[in-house]
C-alpha cells in the first residue's frame, strides 16, 4: 500500500471521526435544550457560553440520577392538595402569610419527593432537571417572597407569587399545569390600571379565579 493511499485512508478516517463528533455534539445540544428548554438559554447567557452550559446541564443530569426520586402516593398528592386549598383561602384575609405558607408547602413536596432542600441553589439545579417548564415561575415567586420579608411587595406582586408557587407545586404532585377551570394555571389576571373600578375582581379568588362566595355580597348570591 502506498504512501499516497494509507494517507487518504487515515484522512477519511479523520473526516468520519470528526462528523460522528458533531453530529453526536448536536444531537446531545438538541436533547438537553428540549429537556430544559428556558433553562438551558438562561444558563447559556449566565455561562456565556452553550458548551459550558450543556457540560453543567449535563452534570446535573448524572446528580439527579443518582437520586432516589420518588412520585408521590395518592394519600400524599390528596393531603398536599388540601393544603394548598386552605393557603389559597388563606391569601384574602393574609395574603403575605400565605405566600410565606405556599413557598413551605413547595420545598416541602420537594423533600418529600427525594430532592435535597438544604441549599436554595442546588435545589433549583436539581429541581432543573425534571421541571424546568415551571422552575421560572419558581424564581419570581422566591423574588417576590424576599420582596415581602422586606414589606415592598404589593398585593399585586403577592398574588403572582402564588400563581407562581402553584405552577411548581402542580408541576411536583404530578397534576396538569393548566388543570382547573380551563386556563392556564400560571397566567396571571392583568393588573388594574389607576383610574379603574374592579367590581369584577372584589368577587374573585385572587388565586383560584374562581368567585370567592364570601366576597359576593348577600343579595347578589344566587
């Protein structure tokens, strides 16, 4: 075999390696950017960079492998989903306790499902892997919280927070993040511009949507 022929061999050898290596590179980006979708974008910008975004998206991957992850039973799902019913009753007298009792009601899941709650970042990087659809709505909501802990949040403010700790709490007990009555469980009611009456919203579970029959005066009931 010549020298001629055993170089185009080892550079056809190369060219394949080398197009398994991309074609492998972007079928792994294509896997971790539908798996994490916003989270992967935000890591990337944070990173600025997608190789080191996908390694640590990658590491996390391989963490919560390790862990022993478990879904709820129907005993627990039923007894978290009560909970959560007396918080949402709980934010029209004391919106501010009850975002305080959502954020518990959502780490505790979290523990109860196998996740480590010890350290706020690495829950949120664990927490990336399975539900990072909802995880967004988590971080506003914990902004939020901080926000009330200080006295600067509005009851505006409070109530997305609850719809952001109930698209994560949803997501985590294994219900549909639009189940309900029919719209999407984290789109928030559009803010009331100065100047408006809200006669409308007096007679709504800020969180629920659904009317509050407290709030509706007497002779309007049916």
């Amino acid at each position: 075999m010549s020298t001629v022929t055993i170089a185009v061999i080892v550079a056809a050898v190369i060219l394949v390696a080398v197009l398994v290596i991309g074609v492998t590179a972007v079928l792994r980006r294509r896997r971790l950017q539908q798996r994490f979708g916003p989270e992967y974008d935000r890591l990337a910008h944070e990173r600025d960079s997608k190789r080191k975004a996908e390694s640590e998206l990658a590491g996390r991957q391989r963490r919560v492998n390790g862990m022993n992850i478990r879904p709820l039973n129907d005993a627990a799902r039923a007894s978290y989903a009560l909970r959560w019913a007396a918080i949402q009753e709980q934010f029209v007298d004391t919106p501010q306790d009850a975002v305080a009792s959502s954020q518990e009601l959502v780490v505790a899941v979290m523990s109860e499902l196998g996740y480590p709650t010890e350290d706020p970042d690495q829950m949120l990087a664990d927490l990336s892997v399975g539900h990072a659809s909802t995880l967004d709505h988590y971080r506003s909501a914990e902004e939020t919280s901080r926000s009330a802990a200080a006295g600067t949040a509005s009851t505006e403010d409070l109530r997305l927070a609850m719809t952001g700790y109930r698209a994560l709490f949803r997501d985590l007990v294994g219900e549909p993040a639009e189940a309900g009555n029919g719209s999407s469980a984290t789109e928030p009611e559009p803010m009331i511009q100065a100047g408006e009456t809200q006669p409308e919203l007096a007679v709504v579970d800020p969180v629920t949507d659904e009317p509050d029959q407290r709030l509706i005066p007497t002779n309007a009931r049916s």
